[in-house]
C-alpha cells in the first residue's frame, strides 16, 4: 500500500471543473485516466442513431478514462459534471505501470471496465 500511495503523488495531478462543463467528449483520444475528489460526473453516450443517453452518475472514489486507455480506442461517452468537481488525473504511461504492476489494481479496473462494456452493449441496442 505505501508504495501505491507514494506512486500516486508522483503521479497524480488535481484538475477542478465547473458544473455543466465536459471533461472529454466521446470520439476523442484517451491520454488520462480520472478519479473523483468531489463532485459528481455524468457518462453520456451518443448512440449510432445520434440519439444521447446518460448512461451512470458518478461520484467521489469513482475513477473514469480508463476504457480509451485500456482499449487503445477513443472514448467511448463524453463525460459532463453535473456539481462543481475535483478530479486527480494520471497520464497513460502512469495508468499502465500502475495497471501492469499491480493484479488487484488490474482487477479491480478490468472488472469495471467488463461492467461499463456491458452498459454500452444495452445503451446501442435499445430504441
């Protein structure tokens, strides 16, 4: 444990939004992977018939990013706050030596990652 936390101060930049603001839109390259301070984030997906949907609210201890960072692939949702927000960021050559180094942080994000994949599934296929 002491050797993640003194990971992540080296590694971890605070970055604070306003209420309504987009942090990333779906379609844009991932570079960083996100965990809530404060504040509360909606994940917005734009279906392929251009129609939008919140897909979860987020909050304080939720991390967000990691999917593009994972997948190689450009976000997947556009991620809005809906209160005022305070994240800290990690870059993507960061994430992965965290990711890489640690099996029960890999777990732990491979498992949210399976149960956002899911969510996006449902999200294309209803009408």
């Amino acid at each position: 444990f002491a050797v993640v936390a003194l990971f992540a101060q080296r590694t971890l930049v605070e970055e604070e939004f306003g209420a309504g603001q987009v942090v990333f839109r779906q379609g844009e390259e991932g570079r960083e992977v996100y965990v809530i301070k404060t504040g509360n984030v909606e994940i917005v997906h734009t279906r392929q018939d251009g129609i939008s949907e919140v897909l979860k609210v987020l909050g304080p201890g939720d991390h967000f990013g990691e999917m593009a960072l994972l997948g190689n692939a450009p976000r997947n949702a556009t991620v809005r706050t809906v209160t005022a927000l305070r994240v800290l960021k990690m870059n993507s050559g960061n994430f992965a030596v965290l990711y890489t180094s640690l099996p029960g942080v890999r777990e732990q994000f491979t498992k949210v990652m399976e149960s956002r994949l899911e969510e996006l599934r449902r999200a294309e296929t209803r009408s």
